[in-house]
C-alpha cells in the first residue's frame, strides 16, 4: 500500500478524533466546573415577616453576595404555600424555627438549606425544625430518581439518530424507528420506576416522557443535513453537555452555575424534569412552562426535518445527477435497496485525488517506485512510494497544475503536468529501463 501523505496523515487524524477530544473537554467544562462546589446562585427563599426577610436577605447577601433572595411573606401559612406553588425552595418561620422545604427540589438542596438556617433558628433561641412539604417517593432516597430516568429517555434517541444515518432504510422507515424508540424508552422507563418505586404513579410522565425522546430525536435528524459531520459535536452539545447541568437532577439548578441556570427551561431534559417534578409533587405547578416548552421542540424538530428532506427532494428532482453532491430524498442502490444518501454520514474526502500505477516496459510492475508531485514554483507537494503491484494515491491535491515525476531504480524518471479535477483521477506512467532507449 502507498505510504500516506504526512499532510494527510494529519487530517484523517483531526477528522477522527476531534469528538472524542471534544467530548474530553466538554465533560471537563460542563461537568467538572459546575458540579465540583456547588454554591447557590439566586437561591429563592421566603421569610414570615417584612424585618426578618430584610434581616436574612442582608445577612445571607454578606456571606453569599448573589447566592440567596429573600422575599418576606405574611405568615406561616403563606410560606408553605410558596413552597407549594414553587415559588421558592425554602421558606422560614422565626417564631417556631421551622424550615420549610421540598425534598422533590433535590436532596442536595436540604443540607445547603440547614447549613444557612441553624445559625438563624439558634440566633433566636430556637433548634431548627426542618419540615419536608414534598416528599419523594419511597424509593427515591436521594432525589436523584426522576434524573436517571429521563437520562434513559434523552440519551438514547441521539444515539438512535446516529445508528439510524447507515441504516439501509426509507427515511420514513427512520423516522417511523425513531418513534418506536421513544415509545419503547418511556414506556420501559415509567415501568421501572414504578417497579422501584422511584415515581409515583401519574400516566402523564409517558407521555412527557415520550415527548422528550421526540424532542431530541426529531432535532437531531433534522439537524444532520445542516451540520454534516459535525452532527455528533452539536448534539452532544445541546443534549447532554448543556441539558444535563442545567435540568437540575443531578444537582438542583440554584447549585449551578448562573450560565447553566438560563438554559434550564431552554433545552428539553431541562422541560421535562420541571414540569414532571411539578404534575408528580406539586399538583401541576409551575408544569406548564415545560410542557410547552417540549412542545414546541417537538414542533421545531419536526419542522426542520420536513425542511430539510424537502429541500433535497427538490434538489434531486431538479438535477438527478447531482445527487451525491447535493443530496437527495432517498434513491435505490445497486442491490435495489432503498437508502437515504442525505442522512449518510459523511465520509472524509480526499477532494483532489490523483492515481495511477508505474510500470516497467513490458507491463512489469515497478514495485518500489517514487512518485513526487511538485507545484509549479518547485515546491514539493507530496511524495510516495508504489506499492508492490506498481500502484500510487497522492491526496488533497491543489487545484491547479501539478508536476508529477515517477522514478524506479534501473529506469530513466517519468514526469507529466497533469490537473486533477475535484474528484479522483488516473494516470499511468511507463518507465523505460535505462539499457534501453528512450522513446523519442
């Protein structure tokens, strides 16, 4: 086999491993710098009484500048209501030292909240009363359940979209697939958490949860023809190393950062965690927003893919013969399979290409031989050697004229200017041993 370029070398290797160095950093950035020290962050909270709330909000502003707000409320009463109706996480009653609080919030979120509020139970010469007004279920110890059951549901239809791309198949038979997928995922996910007793029961998470599989899996597909190869990086981005943080599951939003909080009702997983947290504790509340929310990205993900197979159904049927350029709905192949060329992942292209074989006269394969491609200021552009039946590739040639001189031991040197068009082209040379002759 010819020995690859080393320019070429480099760009196989940057073609296929800047995901895996993406992933590296990405996981590094938006997981390690969020969660290592969580810290509250515009932390909601609720005081009985005017006085005591400007008393806690001075005093938590001092030892957290941008990490609690509180707001007063009337009375006892109130404050579980904000809790409640999810107005805040945590809300306290000077006169009984009670802390109000929703473990459904996240478990995580209890000890920073006890941590701030002994001092103040203690300052009034109180023990600090914590009283949990929503409960998880049973088998949600940690608070954490509802997350790794959305994961199984966000995950898997990225994951799906990617086999989906060399799948032999119609892209209605891909996108039918992908809602399979996602059927099978909520309806396996709500089976085990029931089973486990991590949810309670509420019929509505299937079809939350199925929405959140369309979600990410219609915006995938319908994101591949945009992106090209670079597909993986961008769904991974949007769905994983953004939602993750931000979907307060594994560590309740007011703990992340300010930057991962914006994108909390933004993105999908983030929609689905607030608004089945709400319908599962809170009566509803505050499920709104997310349900929309997952809607509209349902809409959105739909829309695109109808967009983009639109457009390429049109590109084919102006020019037929364009298709591999410009992508088209879906063709046959030789075998009379139906495949769907526009969902193909791309492959890494040699653009400029120039092959051939260097032969002996006598059709003798001139195993060994050079072959060196210099531009036309001298400069050279590549060098290889042929391989045992006399065969060449140069790679990633310019476009523009090219001298190529092809040389064996015991045969006088070759040279041709050649132009290779976009694409793969072929040229042969004949070397005359040096006992013969040169042809003249």
């Amino acid at each position: 086999m010819p020995e690859q370029q080393p320019a070429s070398l480099v760009r196989t290797l940057a073609s296929s491993l800047w995901f895996p160095i993406f992933f590296i950093l990405g996981f590094v950035l938006c997981y390690l710098l969020p969660f290592h020290a969580p810290t509250p962050h515009h932390l909601p909270v609720v005081a009985v009484g005017e006085q005591v709330a400007q008393q806690l909000d001075a005093k938590f502003a001092a030892a957290l500048p941008g990490g609690v707000e509180v707001a007063p409320v009337p009375d006892a009463a109130a404050a579980r209501a904000a809790i409640t109706d999810r107005e805040a996480v945590a809300a306290y009653d000077p006169a009984t030292g009670e802390l109000f609080y929703a473990k459904a919030n996240g478990a995580a979120l209890v000890q920073f909240l006890q941590q701030m509020f002994a001092p103040v139970a203690a300052a009034g010469g109180h023990a600090l009363t914590t009283v949990d007004l929503a409960p998880t279920a049973p088998g949600d110890v940690l608070g954490t359940g509802l997350f790794y059951l959305l994961l199984a549901m966000n995950i898997p239809p990225y994951v799906t979209v990617m086999v989906l791309l060399r799948a032999e198949l119609t892209t209605r038979q891909k996108l039918l697939s992908l809602v399979g997928v996602g059927a099978f995922a909520a309806i396996v996910c709500y089976a085990a958490g029931r089973l486990l007793d991590v949810i309670p029961a509420h019929p509505v998470v299937l079809l939350l949860g199925f929405l959140l599989t369309q979600a990410v899996g219609w915006t995938t597909f319908g994101l591949v023809p945009l992106v090209k190869q670079f597909i993986p990086g961008v769904a991974m981005t949007l769905f994983v190393l953004l939602s993750m943080p931000s979907s307060g599951g594994a560590i309740p939003k007011e703990l992340v950062h300010p930057f991962f909080q914006f994108f909390h009702l933004l993105l999908p997983l983030g929609e689905a965690a607030d608004s089945i947290r709400g319908i599962l504790y809170f009566d509803g509340a505050g499920s709104w927003p997310g349900i929309i929310g997952l809607v509209s990205w349902c809409a959105a993900g739909v829309a695109l893919t109808a967009a983009t197979q639109w457009y390429a159904k049109r590109k084919q049927d102006q020019d037929p013969e364009a298709v591999a350029e410009a992508g088209s709905y879906e063709h046959e192949d030789d075998g009379g399979t139906v495949v769907d060329p526009l969902f193909e992942p791309p492959q890494p292209a040699h653009h400029r290409t120039l092959a051939g074989s260097v032969r002996l006269r006598g059709d003798v394969p001139a195993a060994g031989a050079v072959v060196t491609v210099t531009d036309s200021a001298g400069n050279q552009l590549a060098r290889v050697d042929a391989d045992a039946d006399g065969g060449y590739e140069v790679h990633d040639l310019p476009d523009r004229f090219v001298t190529v001189v092809a040389a064996a031991r015991g045969a006088a040197p070759a040279a041709s200017r050649v132009s290779v068009p976009n694409g793969r082209s072929g040229h042969d040379f004949v070397l005359v041993p040096l006992s013969e002759p040169a042809a003249r």
